[in-house]
C-alpha cells in the first residue's frame, strides 16, 4: 500500500490578516477568537490544537479551488505565528486521529472518486489503500461532524 504524507495550509498569505483590526477582518469574512478550550480549535496550518489563550482567526478557505464541480471552501481556524506541520510518513497527528473524519479522494481532474467516514485513528489505512490507486491524486480530510477542512493527504514518493 502507498504510504501518506499529511500537509496543512501555507500561512505566509493568512498571517498579515492577523494585523487587521475587526473591521478589516470582516471584509476578509473573518473574525478572531481566543482558544478557551484545549479542543475545538484546530488550526489548519500546524494540524495541532490550539492551547487554551492562543490567538486564532477563523476565516474561509478555499481547500478545492480547482475549476470543478467540486470547487469548495469553508472556515478554518489558524494560529497566530503558525508553522506548518512537518510529519513522518503515515503519521496520524492527534489533530486528526481524535476526530471523526471524512475522507475524499479526488482523481487528476479535481473530481471525487471515493469518499468515506472514518474514526481519525484508522484514516491511515483508508488512506494508504486509496492512493494505491493510481486514479487517485490526492485526499482531503474534513471534520465529519462539522465539514470543516483539516488537511491533505499525498503519495509519498
């Protein structure tokens, strides 16, 4: 089975949101929030929860921007100062293996090919064997209860 490499969002074009004052962040569609709780604020670049008192924003995303029938956004939260996540190979971080996911794997024309929901912990094997199939380019894992995008899986290699 082909092995996973698990990739959060780029930063570098978020961060400067984070000096706009309230006004400026609602014509970006965002709002800041301050973590009070240890879970339920995932950000979507470092793929770990923020810690109780972290600063966010909660912004839409474009996580399928590809010119398809699937084209999509939806909010993520990110943190200030956020780096992005540097995984081994066919590592579940707990930012996933803790939530129910949903699992899409998109084909080379940006079009899903199989979907599922999972428990985070066994998305590993799910995902191993769907990019075994070379019809399979990449898969997106979202929040199964809220929709929300969490990250990307690749083929390793």
């Amino acid at each position: 089975m082909a092995d996973f490499l698990l990739s959060g969002i780029d930063p570098a074009p978020l961060q400067p949101l984070f000096d706009l004052d309230d006004a400026g962040l609602a014509a970006h569609g965002a709002v800041r929030r301050i973590a009070d709780s240890a879970r339920g604020f995932p950000c979507r670049v470092s793929l770990c929860n923020a810690a109780v008192g972290e600063e966010l924003l909660l912004l839409p995303y474009w996580h399928q921007p590809a010119a398809s029938p699937y084209r999509a956004s939806g909010p993520v939260f990110i943190r200030r100062g956020a780096v992005p996540a540097r995984l081994a190979a066919n590592e579940l971080p707990p930012y996933v293996a803790q939530r129910l996911a949903s699992v899409r794997a998109y084909d080379h024309g940006d079009c899903i090919v199989a979907a599922e929901v999972v428990e985070g912990g066994q998305a590993g094997s799910w995902l191993r064997a769907q990019l075994d199939d070379p019809r399979v380019a990449y898969v997106h894992l979202h929040s199964a209860r809220h929709g929300c995008y969490l990250c990307r899986a690749d083929r390793v290699g």
